[in-house]
C-alpha cells in the first residue's frame, strides 16, 4: 500500500488525479512506453471476490494500451493504465482513442469509457519520411525541364503552421552544378535559372536544412538525377476515326482508346476546348464520357468531332493529332415520368360512384408528345371493381361500403405507364386509396326484463345489455345509465349489470333504467359519436326474510275448565310489522303439552278434557305451552317465532255452572334476556382441588342443615296465619269472586262454611305474594 501510495505521488505530474467512468484525460505525443496514464478508483465491498478490471476494445484500434492493472489502496480498488511497449502516439495520425474498460466486482458489472486526447508537442516535431533518411529522397526529371520549374515539394507535417524556415546548405559549387537549386517557405524545390540541359546522367545532392521555433530544426536529403530525352517521333497510326456509340451510355463509360507511337507520351483534347460531353485520359489516351448523352434533352449531341494531341512529357512539341467523329444512336433510353409520381387519394365511404381520385400526367423523354398506355392493376386482396381509370383519370367505380370486414379501408393499386419505344419502357406509379369510415348508423339495444332477489349481496350480475351497431367495427360501443338509480351500475365496455346496493321488496319492486348506448372508433373523425336507449326492467323478487311477531309475546292465564267440556284459552294475535299483506300463518304446540290437552285450531287455543277421563286432576296444574307461529304462502323460506303462553288450570266438577278464564299478560318489556359473559378461568393444582372439594363439601352439609332449620319454621308459620292476614285473605277471596261471572253465589256459600280451608298465602319468585283460593282459582295479587 505505501508502494502504490508513492507511486500516486510519483507520477502526480504526468497524470490526473484519481477519477471514476466515464474519463477524459489529456497525453502528450512525446509520451513514450510505460507512461501511466491515469489511476481510476473504484468501490468494491470486502466480503466480494476480488474484482477484475479489464480493457475491452480500443477505438481506432490499436496496441498502444496496456491492460490495466488494479490493487485495494485504503479501502478502495485503483486501476492504473499505462501505455505499452509499441506505443507511438502522434497527434498528426490519431488525437483521440477512445478505451472501454469493464470493473467487475462480485455479480456487479459495471462498464464505461476512458477517453484519450493526445495533444501536440512542438518540441517533438521532427524530419520524417524518406527525406530524413540516410539515403534521402530520390527524383528524377528530364533535362528539358523549364528553367526554375518545381522539381519537388517537401511535406512536413505540422511544420506548415509554425512558419518553417528552408534552405539548402550543401555546396552548389561551379562547374558541377550548372547554377543553384532553391527552395522556398512553401518546401517548393525549383530547378535551376539556367534549365538542365546538357546535365543528363548527372546526380545533384541537395542537403536541406528546416528551422521552427526558437532553435528548433532538422535535416534531410534529397538526391536529384537529370535523365536524358530520347530522340524519337511521335505518330498515330491513323489520322481520324469515326465511332458510333448508344446515347444510353453511363457517364465516365469507355469510348476508344486512341494510341500513339512514341516515348513518354501524354494525351490532350485540342478541340472543343472546354469538351462538355468526352475527357482523355492524360497517361492512357482513353476517351470517356461525362455526361448523359441525351439526344432529346441536349441538342447538338448526335454528331461530336474531337481533335486529340499526342505528345511527349519532356518535349511538348514533339506532338501528332488525331480527328475522332462520335455519332451518338438514338436509345428508347426513358420509360415515361408521370406526375404525380405516387398517387394517394383520401375519400369516405360514403363517397358516390364516378368521384374522381386523381389525374395522371404522364409524357415520354425520349419522344416528346408521343402516346402512351395506361393500365390499372390491383396489388391487394379488395374488390377490383372499386376503382376504375379512364385514359389518366381515376374514379370510384363502386360502391365503398366499410361496414363489413375487410372490405375496404385501403386499396393498393398500380398505373402501369407504357411508351412504344424499342425496347418498350414501362413506368409503374403506385395506386394508395385509404377509405375512411363514416359513422353512418345510430347503435341500438333491446329491452330486458332481469329478476333479482330482494336479499342479493352487491355486486351480484343480474344479466347484459346487448348492443349493436352497424357500423365496423361492429357493436364498438359503451353503455351509459345517466340519472338512473344508484343501486345498479351497467359496466361501460361489457353491458353487464351489476346490484351496488340493498333491494327491499316491501319497498320497491319494480326500478326501470334508461342504458344509453354511443358508438366509438367508427369515424374519421373520433368526436363524431351516435346514440341510441333502451330501456331495462329489473323486478324485485320477494323474500321472506322477516319472522312474524306476536302481541303479546307471553301470555300467562287462568282458566277453569268443566268436566267433559272444551274452553277457549286465547287467541294468538301475530303479524309481520314489514309485511302488513302477509296474513296468513300457520301454528302449532311444540313444547309444553303434556297430555295433549290442549289444542289449536288455527290461532285459537282450545282446552279439551274429552280425552281425560278418569285422569281428570284434582288440584290446579299449570302448564307453560310453546307456540310456534310460521308465515305460510309461497315465499321462502319459512321463518317462524315462538309465543309462550301460561296457562294455570283449574278443574270444575259438572256441577260448575260456567267457567272463568283469568289473564295474566306479560308485557313484552319484561321478556327475559338472555345474556352471555366470557370470564377468564384458571387451572389450579391437583392439591388444591382435593382441599377445595373437601372443603366445598362441607359447606353444603353446614348449609343444608341451615336450609331444613328454615324451612321448617316457614311451615309452622303458614299453618297458623295471622288474623289480620286471615282477613285479608277474606276480603281479598270476596273481590275477586265479585269480578268472575256466573260465581256470585257458590263462592260466597263456600267462603262462609269453610272459610279456613282455602285460604293459601303464596309466595313467587318474582319478589310479589298473592292470595289463592284452592276452591275457586282466584287469585289475589298483594
């Protein structure tokens, strides 16, 4: 670590700081191998793998990198780049690389860019090439060449903005050299005032001096060798030549090759000068064309006659010529050109038949004013018979109708254009008719009836609104329930209809909702809608979902009932508050009826002894009857609620002239409550049960005494009554047989001979005495 500490400050000068992907740094070219470039942090938890940091492409290409190297430097990886063995970097060639490194630690990749601008060092500028060499750089040049003629031009990269200084600085003493070479600001090396002539064979060394910048310089060579000029004559072997070539040659075709006898030869067009249609070639002597050879665009062009000059580089006036005539033939070189060049034609469905879509201009180049075909051909799948042309014009020529699937919407054509030319030409202009939809028809829906439960939860599916529309696509509509009720919703897209809310029959049975039906999506333009209604029915079914209830709900009577005889009770009064048309119910004794003595016929409870015979009881017996009350009637289900009637029986011999029924009515305010607590319990040890159990049991012994102690002493009371609660009891036995019709005298008679016989003082575990007469039944609250 301390290592690649100092070598962070070692090279702190020569690079930037530390930095993180993506990257810009700066290089000298006078960089050479093993320069580090640059040092890159990177972040990489500890309990990772270690990471890799590798070097993907470089761009240009090349091997001037090193791949880089990465080592952990206070808690994190540095990566350092360094330029390799081969390196050369010149910012003449290349000023910019770009290196794409990827840092991997553990499953996280992460890639990025380095970018490398190489910056130019004026002090590092320097000779090159073959001029610099040892051996110099060679040229040759005839001896005929013009006095002060450029012989050569030196190129030094990057010297020609620092204003270069050239000179030759090696001798060009007398006799050898027949005057001295020069060279100018520009590298232009120019031969000398006096010409070469007579220096054939001859080798001249030139040492170049090139100085920049303030004592900057450098040397090189360039050796110039004078060759002679050979003696020979310049000839064709022809003086003219007639070439007929198609006026539907490509420019820079090959006409002829003219070829002319003699050394070093150079070719020229004399005349026409400029030559607008041919060129030569300089060193090849082949003529070429330049241009379209157009007879029926460029007049003038079906007979050309050119002049060509042979003649000799070194000697411009050892020189011959050669007449060429060019007759250019006439080529069916055009197909026809139409405008418009591509046919597109908007029109709605509803368009009538002979619309016009378009018309067709079309005219041949190659003949002006000639007549040409037109044909009419059909690239899609839609009716043919839809369009029609006559001559250049195109029509509708049936009836668009996009109501049905596939049928229209876009027809792809093709006008076929056809000159009568050799060979025959054809253009072909592409046909697009797009028919756009028109929203001709008004959607429509039938009207449903749904039923529907009054106890439906929410969100229940009653049933769908179907919608149509005749348009395409077809039934692409939504449904609407503006002001309607807010217990149903119809879905916007589907039409299902859903419940939201509670249905209560006894309420509301019938609701009637307006569903508004608009199409979409079946115009061009998408704010052109139709609509239409319809109207749903959705009846309530009715549920019987209230039990009745009885008023009273417990009744507690008194009745005397003559031997042989049966005697109503009462009546059961029941109704169904919700329901106030729901009469009809239906009851039965479910508990309580012991004996079977009593019986209902329909909501009256009869007492009936036919059936006791010899077990007729003698003393009052009390029964508590349980009635079940159920509605009755179609709806289900059947809901039911249970009135408690008691009923204290008192038998009559048949002496008895009549019988009495006396009614005790719970209001329905003291019926009991049944109330539930949920107490926390707690399990104890086995010891301590045994002791509680032992001690439990003797409590109860202890307070059973106590109880028999009691009881006993209330026994002796009651058998020896008080002679004021004796006449109470009389006064109380009087008023009561005063109030019972049919007993006036029998009681009285009875009352008078035995007093003390009927005369109980009953005590109810409701906290209130009565008085009862065992012989009567009566009863006398206190």
């Amino acid at each position: 670590m301390v290592l690649l500490r100092l070598l962070v400050f070692l090279f702190a000068p020569v690079v930037s700081d530390l930095c993180s992907l993506p990257c810009f740094i700066n290089v000298s070219e006078s960089q050479g191998p093993g320069t580090i470039l640059q040092f890159l942090s990177f972040n990489c938890s500890s309990y990772m793998p270690t990471p890799t940091l590798e070097l993907l492409n470089v761009q240009p290409p090349t091997t001037f990198f090193n791949p880089p190297s990465l080592a952990r430097w206070q808690g994190t990886y540095v990566g350092k780049l360094t330029l390799s063995s081969s390196a050369r970097l010149d910012a003449l060639m290349v000023n910019h690389y770009k290196l794409q490194l990827k840092f991997t630690c553990g499953n996280h990749v992460m890639e990025g860019s380095l970018s490398v601008d190489v910056q130019r060092d004026l002090s590092h500028i320097q000779c090159a090439g073959q001029f610099a060499s040892p051996a110099g750089e060679m040229i040759q040049v005839p001896e005929t060449v013009t006095p002060g003629a450029r012989l050569y031009t030196l190129l030094l990269p990057g010297l020609e903005l620092h204003g270069a200084q050239m000179s030759i600085i090696s001798a060009q003493d007398l006799p050898h050299f027949p005057g001295p070479f020069s060279i100018n600001e520009q590298g232009w090396l120019q031969a000398p005032s006096q010409g070469l002539l007579g220096q054939a064979q001859k080798v001249f060394q030139l040492q170049i001096s090139v100085s920049f910048g303030q004592r900057q310089s450098c040397q090189g060579m360039v050796i110039v060798k004078v060759l002679p000029v050979p003696s020979s004559q310049v000839s064709f072997l022809e003086q003219a030549q007639n070439i007929t070539i198609p006026e539907n040659l490509a420019p820079g075709s090959e006409v002829v090759q003219v070829q002319a006898r003699g050394v070093d030869l150079h070719y020229e067009i004399l005349s026409p000068v400029p030559s607008p249609l041919f060129a030569i070639g300089r060193a090849d002597g082949v003529v070429r064309t330049t241009t379209p050879l157009e007879l029926a665009r460029t007049s003038g062009t079906a007979v050309s006659r050119l002049q060509v000059k042979a003649f000799e580089q070194g000697r411009p006036w050892a020189s011959a010529k050669l007449n060429l005539t060019m007759n250019v033939q006439l080529v069916n070189l055009w197909p026809p050109r139409c405008l418009p060049a591509l046919l597109v034609s908007q029109i709605p469905e509803t368009a009538p038949v002979g619309t016009v879509l378009n018309t067709l201009t079309c005219e041949d180049p190659d003949s002006v004013g000639a007549t040409l075909d037109y044909k009419l051909w059909f690239r899609s799948s839609s009716n043919p018979a839809s369009l029609c042309l006559y001559d250049r014009v195109l029509e509708v020529n049936a009836t668009l109708d996009c109501d049905t699937p596939g049928a229209c919407f876009q027809h792809a054509a093709s006008i076929l254009v056809l000159d009568g030319g050799q060979p025959q030409m054809t253009t072909e202009v592409p046909v697009l008719v797009m028919v756009t939809p028109i929203n001709e028809f008004s959607p429509a829906c039938a009207p449903r009836t749904f039923r529907v439960q009054e106890d439906a939860a929410p969100h229940t599916l009653l049933g769908s609104v179907v919608g149509t529309d005749m348009d395409y696509p077809h039934d692409n509509i939504e449904y609407y329930t503006p002001g309607g009720p807010t217990t149903f919703a119809v879905d916007r897209l589907s039409g299902e209809v859903h419940l939201l809310g509670p249905l209560d029959y006894e309420q509301q049975r019938l609701y009637r909702l307006t569903v508004l039906v608009i199409d979409h999506g079946q115009d061009q333009n998408p704010n052109h809608h139709r609509s239409g209604s319809c109207t749903i029915t959705i009846e309530v079914e009715d549920v019987n979902d209230h039990a009745p209830e009885c008023e009273p709900p417990f009744q507690e009577l008194t009745i005397y009932a003559p031997l042989g005889r049966s005697v109503e009770v009462t009546k059961v009064s029941c109704r169904i508050p919700q329901e106030p048309q729901r009469l009809t119910y239906s009851y039965s004794i479910v508990g309580g009826n012991s004996q079977n003595r009593f019986i209902l016929q329909g909501a009256i409870l009869v007492h009936s002894d036919l059936v006791l015979g010899p077990f007729w009881p003698e003393q009052p017996r009390t029964y508590e009857l349980l009635i079940c009350v159920a509605d009755a009637g179609p709806s289900t289900p059947h809901l039911s609620t249970t009135a408690t009637i008691i009923v204290h029986l008192v038998p009559r011999r048949a002496s008895t002239v009549a019988t009495s029924t006396h009614r005790t009515i719970v209001p329905s305010t003291m019926t009991p409550m049944l109330v539930t607590d949920t107490e926390a319990f707690w399990q104890p040890q086995p010891w301590f049960v045994v002791v509680l159990t032992a001690t439990g049991a003797l409590l109860l012994l202890a307070l059973g005494w106590l109880l028999g102690r009691l009881l006993q002493g209330l026994a002796q009371l009651l058998q020896a009554p008080s002679k004021p609660a004796q006449a109470l009891l009389l006064n109380s036995i009087q008023g009561t047989e005063g109030s019972i019709e049919g007993f006036m005298e029998a009681p009285k008679m009875e009352m008078s001979q035995a007093p003390s016989s009927v005369m109980n003082l009953v005590f109810l575990g409701t906290g209130r005495d009565y008085l009862f007469n065992t012989h009567t039944g009566a009863r006398r609250w206190l």
